[in-house]
C-alpha cells in the first residue's frame, strides 16, 4: 500500500454551543494534523490523524507560547441571532448583508487568528450574568463589546468597564485595552495601555514620546478603523495594540508601510523613498487612475 504524507497547520475551532441566556466561549487556536493518502481497492481516501494531543480546555489565563500575545474577548447581545433583532454592521458590504452579532463575532475572532498567526487567544460571550462569561471579560487583554444597547445589556457592560477601570488603576497593567462599538452614542471612555480617556495623565498632552501619549493616539487610531465596520481593518486595530504593548512584534505590523509617529522621521523617509523607487510607475498609474 503506498502512503503519502502531507503536514500543515489548520485552525480548531470550538463552536458555540447555546445555553439558557448566554454563550460559551469560542476558542481560534492551531493545531498541526498529519493527513495521509491512503490507496485502497476503491481508490485514494483521506485519513486525517493529529500528530500530537490536543490543547487543553483553556481559561484566558491558560496562555501558551502559541497565544503569547494575550487575550481577546468580543462581548456581544444577550439576544442574539434567535431573534433577529440586533445585527451588526460588520459585514453589510459582504453577500450575507448585516449578519447577527454572533455571525460578526464568529467573523471578526476568525480575523483575529489569522492576523496574528495563531498567537492571540479569543473568546466570544454575551452580555449576561454568568460567571464564566464575565470572568472571560475581566480578564481579558483587549474587550471590545460589539452592538449592546438594551437597558440589561448596557447595564452589563458598565459594571464590567466599571471593574476593569478599578482593576487598571489599582494593579497597571500596559497590555489591556477595552473598546465600546457599536453601542449607541456613548464611547464609554476607552482604555488603551496606560491611557483612560476617563482619568487622562497630563503625559498623554505634553509628553509626545511617552506610553500615555502613544496610547491616547493609538486609541483614536483604533476607533477609526473599529468604525471602519471591516473585518480587517478590525484585526489591524487589535494588532497595533498588541504590538506595542504585549511585549512581542506582531509581523502584520512590523512590515506596514503606514507612517506612524513611532517609527519617527528617518524610518518613515526610508520607507516612503524605498516605496517610490521601487513601485514609482505603478504609484503614478495609481493616481492617475480615474
């Protein structure tokens, strides 16, 4: 019998599973399967086997060196697709129109994933009173809640924001954002790193070149591109924060070609004149281009 091996990484994705007023935690990590050719009286068949065991149930404390960057958890409605009654805007430009939030969640996580290699650990969870759901929230490195407008959902997400504040202004931590979008006219004053639009430092105004000033013009970056309504430009967002304050380079970030206040004068000159030597003619035709 001959026998051809091939290796690669796909993503394992848990699914959600519905429970009586809230949902369990999607996890994106990657795993590597060995998948074998296999010849047969009747022909090829596909034998798709783990070449080693799976990862543990794993808590957003549960990091590996897979998902060293962190956490991220998307908060979305208590209500959800069942209904039909919230949708989100993430994804009205795409065949499925204006998907629920669970869909966008589900979307966004994936992004999310890919984005950063396999290296951030995501959950989505509803706005509810269980336990794990919040405990998932509390603990995350990036929070962003997608779409909560109703009175016990709002409700929810301040008492959350409430103890992550009191939580980052207790015990600083840099790699901890959190973001309200798509949640009515209130932004609910984010965090990013060292930077609480609630309680800004008198750093973030007059010191251009410190962690709350970075942090005060990463948070206008990342509400730009959240309103944006992309999926991409969703993950970029998380990536510029991670990048900056996990610790560890996020490749998608590192090889950009935006011009940022951090790479500073003469990295921007050298990427901008790099870009114009090298793609001038298509740059020009690009212009051009009614």
């Amino acid at each position: 019998m001959m026998k051809t091996s091939i290796s690669w990484s796909l993503p394992c994705i848990l699914v959600l599973s519905k429970r009586t007023s809230s949902f369990s935690p999607i996890r994106i990590q990657s795993q590597n399967f060995s998948n074998k050719l296999l010849r047969g009286p009747r022909g090829w068949s596909l034998s798709l086997s783990s070449t080693h065991a799976p990862h543990p149930p794993a808590s957003s404390e549960a990091f590996t060196e897979q998902n060293k960057l962190g956490s991220v958890t998307l908060l979305i409605p208590s209500t959800d697709e069942d209904a039909g009654v919230y949708r989100s805007k993430f994804g009205e430009k795409s065949p499925v129109s204006c998907p629920s939030y669970l869909s966008a969640a589900k979307q966004l996580a994936r992004k999310i994933s890919h984005f950063s290699d396999g290296q951030i650990f995501t959950n989505v969870v509803s706005a509810s009173d269980n336990d794990g759901d919040k405990d998932a929230c509390l603990k995350a490195n990036a929070l962003i809640a997608l779409g909560l407008t109703s009175p016990t959902d709002i409700r929810c997400l301040s008492e959350i924001f409430r103890e992550r504040r009191t939580k980052q202004s207790l015990s600083p931590t840099p790699n901890m954002c959190q973001f309200a979008v798509e949640c009515g006219t209130n932004t609910y004053a984010p965090i990013v790193g060292p930077y609480d639009e609630a309680n800004p430092s008198i750093f973030a105004t007059l010191v251009p070149w410190s962690d709350e000033a970075f942090g005060k013009r990463l948070s206008e970056q990342m509400n730009d591109l959240f309103h944006k309504q992309t999926s991409d430009e969703f993950a970029l967002a998380l990536m510029l924060f991670f990048n900056r304050f996990s610790g560890y380079n996020v490749p998608w970030v590192q090889h950009s070609i935006d011009v940022t206040w951090e790479k500073g004068i003469v990295q921007n000159a050298k990427e901008i004149f790099a870009m114009i030597t090298k793609c001038g003619p298509c740059i020009a035709k690009c212009l051009n281009d009614d």
